[in-house]
C-alpha cells in the first residue's frame, strides 16, 4: 500500500483532537492533543431535549459541534488551510488519492458504524467520526483513527457509505487537509482567545441564557432537573439503557474520562507552563477537581443503572420494590450537577478575567 | 443475515487514552482498559437477547426485515428516513410486513446500504455453525452475495 512518508500514528482521547494532533505532528508542529482540544474550545455543554438517542432519552453534547476544534485551532494557529465538502463521494476520493500522492494527509469526518477495523461494539451509527487517510492501494485506504492503536485498513467500499450518509446534521462528504504551519506562532494570543471564547460558550448572556436553557452552564442545571423525571417518563430497558449510557458518555466515549473536564485541566497545565502563570496552574487544578467530580456522577449512574433488570416483563416487579432508591439515586446525581454547574459558572467567569489580563 | 454459532463476545480489554493525575498532581494521559469494561460484556448479552427477541417478532410477522434491522442497530425511524432520503411516512410503512412487500429493489439495496448488509439478509437467516468458517462478500451494490463456507478438515 502506497503511503504517506514519516507519517506518524498515534492514539488518543477523542478522534477529532486526536486527528488534528497527528496531522499537526506531520507537519513539523510540536503539540499535544490537550492544547489542540484548548485551542479548539473543546469543553461545552448542550442538553438537546429536541433529539432523542436510541434509547429514547435526550442527547446530551458536552464538547462543541463536529468539526469546531479543527476550525478554531486553523483559525487561531494561523494554519494554511482547506475544508471542501464534495457532491460526491467519487469526487471526495478523487481528491483525497491526489492529496496522498502529494503526501498530505487527509482529514475526513465518517460514520463509525463502517469502520470494520474497530470492535463491534464501537460500529455504531455515529457519523461525526474523523479519521486520516494516510494512504491507499487499488481498493483500499490507510486509515490513521486516534481510537485504534496502528494504522487500519478499511475498504474503499466500506469508506464510501461511511463517507456519504444522509444522515441529519452529517457533513458527507467532508474533507479537509492542512497546507502549511507557519514558521511562528503566537501562543500566547491563542490561548487566551481560545480560552475567551470556551467561557463565552459555557456561560450565556443574562435572558439570552433563559432563551438558551439547554446550552452551557444553564444547560447542565436544566439537564439536573431533568433526569428527576426519568422513572416517570421511561421505564425498563430503555431506561437502564439510558441511564448507563450516561456514564459512557461522559467517560468512555473518547472524552478522556470526566466529560472532556480532565483533558480540559491537563490543557490549562500546559498553558500555565508556557505562559508562565501561577494563576493559571491553580485554575487547572480545580478544572481537574471538576472533572474527577464528573467522573463521580459517571460511577454513580453506572450504581443506579445497573439494578435494572435486562428483561422488560421483570420491570414493573422490581420498580414496585426498588422505585424510591432509584428516585433517591437520581436525586442525588441531580444535586451532583447542579453543583458542577455552580463550579463551572464561577470557573468560567474566573478564566475569562484571568484570560483577559494574560492577553 | 448470517448468524455465527460462534457467540460474539468481547474478547481482549479495549484500551482507551484517559487522563489521570499523577503523584506531582499533574494531569497526564494514560492508554487503559476503562473503568467500565463490563458494559461492554453486558453490550454483547443485551445484543444476543435483542437478536432473539426481534427474530421472534419477524417470524410472527409483526414487524418487517426492515424494523427488524433498524431496531438491531438501534437506528430511529427519522434517522433512517433521513439517510434514505424518503418521507417519514414512506419508511413507517416499510417497518410493516405489508408495507416490506411493496418495496422495489432499487429501494431495498439504498436500505442494504444504511444497514451494511445484503439484499438477500432482508429474506434468509442463515445460521452457522461453530465450527464452520464463513467469508461474505456484497458485490453488484449489495444485489449479490458471495458467501464461501469453509469446513475444518478433521
């Protein structure tokens, strides 16, 4: 298989970070993927009440949109760079085959459930998966996918329908590659406009933020409402489903354990580090406080979840007995996060003062 | 659809990158089996038991092949309208056994597609044994199935 010379593979947290961290490494850039994930304004939070998941519950987001770390850190890194998304996917290949002899790595955003090299239990249809192509042969491509631990070879025919899906709010057809990485770059102004820009995200406008419950800090005290009501609403299967689900959400589903909060914490480290900030050092050690309290909500739901039985007909017996310790069990959690929306309001608030002055 | 005698089970720890502190009270990443990694034995029982539910519902006809498979790989009907690119209502039809046996060809192959199957796996469950190898390949956009079955020799 022809491949992309020096290209090295490595594995990460979270796919889009990750693969934006491999590439930059390509191309000469010493950088970690938690400062990639900080310059990308990674950390945020959506409650989406308006979409339900498999199991019938909501979705929850708790990084920004697909595709937004790469946007952010090209933008403040002042990175060469192209994004195109093709009418076809014949066409999206052309170029990608054209990029490869060129030796640049191409970045494209794909479903997972077509990613045959990775377990079962991780094809799932999630079509906001990005990956590197980093080389090709007649019928085949190289992948470079931050979840798998070597370079992966995936099926052109297998490429194609995770690459063009229809699906709503997919990107097919996306494709994007990094032409040049300038000589110098002004850290200090991305940091702290990245920096900037997360708490704007996390904390909305006074009435703007009661029009936007779901988003932010309001929207994980909206979201610790919400699970109260969960026993009334959903019942058996789904709801020990939805409940577990929780928990992988927020830490095992490329997040790098505690919502993105301890990748967010290792960030601010590395920012303290470089700009030479005390204040800094002692934000990042209550962002990862922070993000080992998200990881004790994530334990919890796991201990409510998991008592509920597997099989739909022994639900209405076992909630006739159990129903008030798994109430008990989700009010506790619900004042969990409301507390985390406390830290994270006056966090954010904090970050943006100490931000500002650093700029 | 082929359905392995071979139970699928979650066969060596999946390792992920987590992040962690370290005695220094720095935070570094870490490439460990998670926290969690019985939900993922628990994953493939609960598929096991889902097979079986759903293939019951088939056999007395109260869903369609393509319930059937929408259910299997937890899709919901607005998304699989989405990515067929058809109304709401056309695909809840197509989720009915009357409905199914309306549906073209050419249809059949774009659901083939969204499912990452055969046309034929919307008509046959082929069940194999253990001790049988099986290799499937979908040729003519997914009309065709190449399936090569190979037989340990004692």
């Amino acid at each position: 298989m022809e491949r992309i010379d020096n290209y090295t593979h490595d594995v990460a947290s979270h796919c889009e970070s990750g693969s934006v961290r491999n590439v930059l490494v390509h191309f000469g850039l010493d950088i970690s993927e938690p400062m990639v994930f900080g310059i990308g304004s990674g950390p945020a939070f959506f409650y989406l009440f308006f979409a339900k998941g498999p199991n019938g519950l909501p979705l929850i987001g708790i990084r920004n949109a697909p595709g937004s770390i790469l946007k952010n850190v090209s933008g403040l890194l002042q990175l060469e760079f192209v994004q195109k998304r093709y009418k076809t996917t014949d066409l999206a290949l052309a170029k990608a085959d054209e990029l490869i002899t060129r030796q640049i790595p191409v970045i494209a955003r794909v479903d997972m459930f077509y990613m045959k090299y990775l377990p079962q239990f991780l094809q799932v249809h999630a079509p906001f998966h990005t990956i590197v192509l980093v080389g090709r042969n007649r019928d085949a491509y190289a992948i470079s996918d931050p979840y798998f631990n070597e370079i992966a070879e995936l099926r052109t025919a297998d490429l194609k329908p995770a690459w063009e899906t229809h699906a709503a709010m997919a990107q097919d057809n996306y494709l994007s590659y990094i032409d040049r990485v300038p000589e110098r770059i002004d850290w200090r102004r991305a940091i702290t406009t990245a920096m900037i820009k997360t708490s704007r995200n996390m904390l909305l406008p006074p009435v703007v933020d009661r029009l936007f419950f779901f988003v932010g800090v309001q929207g994980i005290r909206t979201y610790a409402k919400k699970i109260l009501s969960w026993p009334d609403k959903y019942r058996g299967v789904r709801l020990r489903e939805g409940i577990l689900f929780q928990a992988v959400g927020f830490e095992d589903q490329g997040t790098g354990g505690g919502a993105f909060r301890l990748m967010y914490g290792a960030f601010l480290q590395e920012a303290a580090q470089l700009l030479n900030s005390a204040e800094l050092e002692s934000m990042a050690g209550r962002m990862i406080e922070n993000g080992l309290s998200w990881q004790e909500i994530s334990r919890k739901f796991i201990k409510v979840g998991k008592p509920i039985p597997l099989d739909d007909d022994a639900y209405d017996d076992w909630s006739a007995e159990n129903r008030p310790v798994l109430g008990d069990g989700l009010a506790e959690i619900s004042a969990d996060l409301v507390r985390r929306a406390e830290f994270e309001d006056r966090f954010f608030k904090d970050l943006r003062k100490a931000a500002t002055a650093l700029r | 659809m082929i359905i392995s005698g071979k139970p699928q089970r979650h066969e060596k720890p999946w390792r992920l990158v987590m992040y962690r502190t370290d005695p220094d009270g720095k935070c570094v990443p870490d490439y460990k089996v998670t926290e969690f990694d019985d939900l993922i034995h628990e994953y493939y029982t609960q598929r096991t038991l889902e097979l079986e539910r759903l293939q019951q519902l088939l056999s007395s006809q109260e869903i369609s092949p393509v319930h059937f498979f929408m259910e299997y790989h937890h899709m919901s009907v607005r998304d699989v309208a989405s990515r067929m690119n058809l109304r709401l209502s056309v695909v809840k039809k197509h989720l009915t056994p009357q409905g199914f046996e309306k549906v073209d060809v050419a249809t059949l192959k774009r659901y083939a597609r969204i499912f990452d199957i055969g046309v034929s796996d919307f008509f046959q469950f082929l069940f194999v044994p253990p001790e049988v190898g099986i290799s499937v390949e979908q040729r003519s956009e997914r009309l065709l199935q190449h399936v090569v079955i190979t037989v340990a020799n004692e």
